[in-house]
C-alpha cells in the first residue's frame, strides 16, 4: 500500500474536524504516524505542477488530481477514493471506490 502526503493531510482534517464526534488530537496523530510507516509520495513541486496538468486534461479538482499525481509516481495501477467515478481510467490507473 501506498499513501501520499495529501492525502495523509485530508485525513488528518476528516479525523479532526470531520468526524463526529472527532478523534483527540492525539489520536489523530497516532493514525497519521501508523499510516506514515506505508510508502510515502511526498508531493514536491514538480508533482504538484504535473497535478495542475491532470486536473485541467480529466477536468477534476486540483485536490484529486494531485492524489492521481501521486499514484502515478508510484506506479498504482488501482486508486481506491470515493471521490473521482469509480470505473474511471487516468492513464493507466483505474479509479475504484471502495464504498460501493
């Protein structure tokens, strides 16, 4: 398995803010540390700016397309998110909801 650093951010936010009632502080942060011992795509600059070239060609949010970024690098042939269609294709990775 293979996390990225976005999406170890949006987690942190969904545990903290989202969730009701939401996880301490404490032990988000233990869940963020436990996912974080996964591969991790860190999202530099050029990735970022790859991401801004998936959003505009697929036509998602910047948000989701810099996940796709990071799944490509990694070389993911399944991204599982509830957030793009499931059944989708992004070059060679396929989209799968893993909620349906």
């Amino acid at each position: 398995m293979i996390i990225s650093t976005q999406v170890l951010k949006e987690l942190y936010v969904v545990l903290t803010k989202k969730l009701k009632p939401p996880l301490k502080e404490e032990i988000a942060e233990e869940v963020i540390r436990n996912y974080s011992k996964l591969e991790v795509v860190v999202l530099d600059p050029s990735l970022i700016l790859e991401g801004i070239g998936i959003k505009r060609r697929y036509k998602i949010s910047f948000w989701d397309a810099l996940i796709v970024t990071a799944a490509r690098k990694a070389n993911c042939k399944i991204l599982f998110t509830e957030d793009l269609s499931h059944g989708m294709k992004i070059d060679s990775i396929e989209i799968v909801n893993p909620f349906l």
